[in-house]
C-alpha cells in the first residue's frame, strides 16, 4: 500500500486551469444568450423556457459521464477524454451560437453547448478527487473557485471590454441580426475554453486504476472508515416500487391541483419533475426484476439510493446554497431597480442604469471570489472546513439580506462582498468534505449524483419563486432575496451536522 503523494502549487494549478475555459463557456452563455434569443425573436415570457435546457440538461448528464470516466482507461486516461470530448463540442457549439438563423437553432445550440460543458465540468470535479491527497483537497478545489470567478469576471465584461476599448461595433450591421462584439466574444470564448482544456490534459498526468486501488486501502486504513452496506438494488427493489409510485402520484395530484387552481404555470415544472423521478424509479424496479441490474441506468439510481452519510448532509447544505444563488440571479435586477432605484418602467434611463449596476455587483462578488478562493483553505486549517464553509455562508446571507435595508447603490458592493465570500466557498468547500467520504472507483458518479442538489433547488426556484413574488410579496422581488439570504442562514446552520470524516 502506498499514500497518494501531495502535488505542488503549480501542479495544482495545471490540473485546474481547465476550468478557466469551461467558466468563460458558462459566463459567455448566461450574459448573452437571453439577448441571442430576445434578438431572433423570442418573448421575454418565453425566455425561462428555452433556459430549462441548462438545469434538465446537468440533471442527465452529469451522473451518466461520471458513470462512464468511472469506468474508462485508455491512453488518454480516465478523465481527460472527457474533458477534451466537451471542450471541442463546446467550442464548437460557442462558435455557432451568434450565428443562429433562427430560434430554434439557437435553442438547440445551447443544449449542445449546455450537454458539451457538462461533460467536460463534470469530471474535473473528480479530477481533484483522484489526484490529490486529502490534505490537498480544499487547495484544489480553491483553485478551481478562482479559476470559476476570474473566468466569469473577464467573460461576462468581454463584450463591453471590445467594444470601449477596442472599438468593436455594439450594434448589429446592416444584414445582421447579432452585434459583432456579441459574435468576437463567443469566438474568443471558444478558443479559450479549448486551450485551456488542452493545457490541463497535456500537462497533468492521471494516476492508473491500480493506483487509486492502492492509495484508497491506505486511505480507509488510516482513517478508519466504517463503510455502510451496500445495498443492491435487488434489495432495494421494494423501495423503488413504493417511492416510485409515490411520488408518480404526488407529481399527477400537484399537475391536477396546479390546473384546477389556475396557479402559476411554472409549477408544472415541479410537479412533472416528480412524476418523472417516480417514472425512473419504477422503470429501475422493471430492470431489476427482470435482472438487467447491470446498466448504467439502474446501477447510477443505485447508487443515488446508497449515498453516503456525509453526501445525505451535504446534499441539505447544497440545496438551500442554491436555491439562495438561484433567487439572487432571477431577481437581483428586479430588486435593485425597483427597491432601491424606485422604477419598474423598463424603457427608462434610471431603470437600465440599475440594470448595469447590477452587472457591476455581479462583476464584484465574481471577483471577490476569485480572490478569497486562497484565503479558504487557511481559514479551514485554522478552524475546520465546516466553520470554515459555515462562516462564508452566514456572510453571504447577511450580505443578500442586507439589500432591503441598502439605501445608496454603491453601498450594496460591500453586500456582495459577503456574496462572493460565500460563492467561493459554495464552489470548493461542500466537494473537499465530500470527496473523503467517496469510494475512488465511483468518484465520478457520486460528483455527478451530487450535481442533483444543484439542479434541483435550481428547478423548485424556477418553479414557486414566481408564485411566492405574485402572491405572497405582491410583486416586491427584494423579498425574493431576503428568502435567499435566510436560505444561506439555514445552509450555514445545517453544515454544522456534516461528518467530516476526514478531519477528526
């Protein structure tokens, strides 16, 4: 047996830098394509539903490509096709994306480029998981935090950079539907993401399956891990039939209700996603039955049901995290505009110049992560990951509920300080506690399992927030942020539960 050997500051660097490119492909997609589609015609009612393509499309594939690099070997390795895969489709999809005829093209695109991200984010989550000692973990994933905030610092500002100061045109020419400095940017955005992907494959080298073998029997031996049964999922056969059925009737109740009720059409998302869980739990119960347990489908639903303990808490933590960040991304400019600038008339001059300044705080707490990133892993050393974690998340909350009380505009860059100090450690911290709790060989799928507690506060935030906003705070948004800040008070409460086995 051997101990899996600490790698260097630069070392680290080089296996992370591949995130640089997969941010810029994620901040050039969430400034810009709402504008691409608003320009080829879209309603803005209709916006949030070309979106769903980035939650459903992360719910799908992050489990199954981490099912798969899992289980693959070959002369590139074990992650890194998958990350060389996702970042030629990205880039490709990045340079087709301004050049959409029409609608539905460009819907389609970001599908493709939504599923090509994912494939090549996914494994780089448990990239650090393989090739860094515990000790190390909370260094790599910091990294990989800066990495996220410098890349959506440069890539959202990248069209106002080329048209202020290198004079690029901002509005679209004669015969074209999508600006020039729009289009250069998902050009440069492309081949980003592409080099900076090739940096980290040809500069890191993975270790073999016998070696992950072999450092986690020393790993579990000096630690002393207590690991849970297994249960097949011939055993969990009668669960997957009553949960299945349960939860398919509660999705066809809520749809019913929802119709009946006249609400809000947005709650259809959450009642159809739980009919569709319990349809993919009976359809596990129908593999299992006629003993076709040996897929990645019942296998990837199998190890849903037999998370580890630490991974069941975190997944709390996770999900109020998110379901916060969703809230201040769908109604910070709402909020500011109409809270703290006092307008609601979006043809106005004082409406858009809140909407800019709300680029610009989004901008700061970008920034500000990329900067405390380095800071994380010291305050962790000193206290524990969890207080670490803990302290981060009550920052930010204090700091998005400090929006209701803000009077002057400048003053909210401090509130998102607190913002940014919580992003980071949301980033990197929740994965550094996890990955001790994984087996190494089925890293990939619990990374990818993980990514539910993502999506999903994602999906119920998209669901009921617009029904809380119309019919509990009378169209306020600001209260929408006030629940987001109170939801990082409970993250950062419940964190405190979080076995930790690795720092005991």
């Amino acid at each position: 047996m051997k101990k899996k050997p600490a790698l260097s500051f630069w070392q680290i660097w080089n296996m992370s830098f591949g995130f640089l490119g997969i941010q810029f492909g994620f901040a050039l997609q969430n400034a810009n394509v709402s504008r691409i589609f608003e320009t080829l015609g879209a309603k803005v009612d209709d916006i949030p539903i070309l979106w769903i393509a980035a939650p459903v499309t992360g719910l799908i594939m992050q489990p199954i490509i981490g099912h798969m690099s899992d289980k693959t070997w070959n002369r590139f390795g074990r992650r890194r096709p998958y990350f060389l895969a996702g970042a030629i489709l990205a880039s490709l999809a990045l340079l087709l994306m301004p050049n959409s005829p029409a609608l539905w093209i460009a819907a389609g695109l970001l599908w493709m480029m939504d599923a090509s991200i994912n494939v090549s984010m996914e494994p780089f989550r448990a990239f650090v998981g393989d090739m860094l000692p515990s000790e190390q973990r909370t260094t790599g994933f910091a990294m990989q935090s800066f990495f996220i905030g410098t890349g959506a610092v440069v890539a959202s500002a990248l069209p106002y950079i080329l048209t202020n100061w290198f004079g690029v045109e901002n509005v679209a020419s004669a015969g074209e539907q999508i600006p020039q400095s729009v289009k250069l940017s998902f050009y440069l955005g492309g081949a980003v993401f592409l080099l900076a992907v090739l940096w980290t494959v040809f500069s890191t080298k993975e270790y073999s399956p016998e070696e992950l073998t072999a450092f986690e029997a020393e790993y579990k031996q000096s630690i002393q891990i207590e690991q849970p049964e297994y249960k097949s999922a011939s055993d969990l056969l009668p669960g997957f039939i009553k949960n299945g059925l349960f939860w398919l009737i509660v999705g066809v109740l809520g749809s019913v209700l929802i119709l009946q009720m006249g609400w809000e059409k947005e709650l259809y998302i959450l009642s159809v996603g739980l009919g569709i869980f319990g349809l993919i739990l009976l359809i596990s119960a129908g593999y299992t039955r006629s003993g076709k347990v040996h897929n990645g489908f019942v296998e990837v639903i199998t190890d849903l049901m037999n998370m580890p303990k630490t991974m069941k808490q975190l997944a709390v933590v996770q999900f109020f995290s998110w379901f916060a960040l969703f809230a201040m991304w769908i109604y910070s400019t709402s909020a500011v505009t109409n809270h703290i600038y006092g307008t609601s008339d979006t043809a106005s001059a004082l409406y858009n110049e809140g909407a800019n300044w709300v680029g610009v705080l989004f901008a700061t707490y970008n920034g500000f992560a990329a900067v405390v990133a380095f800071l994380l892993p010291v305050l962790a050393k000193y206290t524990s990951r969890k207080m670490a974690h803990a302290v981060a998340l009550v920052c930010g909350g204090l700091g998005l509920a400090s929006f209701y009380i803000v009077k002057d505009p400048h003053m909210l860059l401090l509130s998102m300080l607190g913002v940014g100090f919580a992003w980071a450690s949301i980033l990197s911290m929740p994965y550094a506690i996890l990955t001790g709790s994984l087996p190494a060989q089925k890293m990939g799928t619990y990374m990818g399992i993980f990514n539910f507690f993502i999506v999903i506060p994602q999906i119920l935030a998209a669901s009921i927030l617009g029904f809380f906003t119309k019919v509990l705070f009378q169209g306020h948004a600001i209260y929408a942020l006030i629940l987001g800040g109170v939801s990082l008070l409970v993250a950062a409460f419940s964190v405190m539960f979080v076995d930790d086995v690795d720092q005991k």
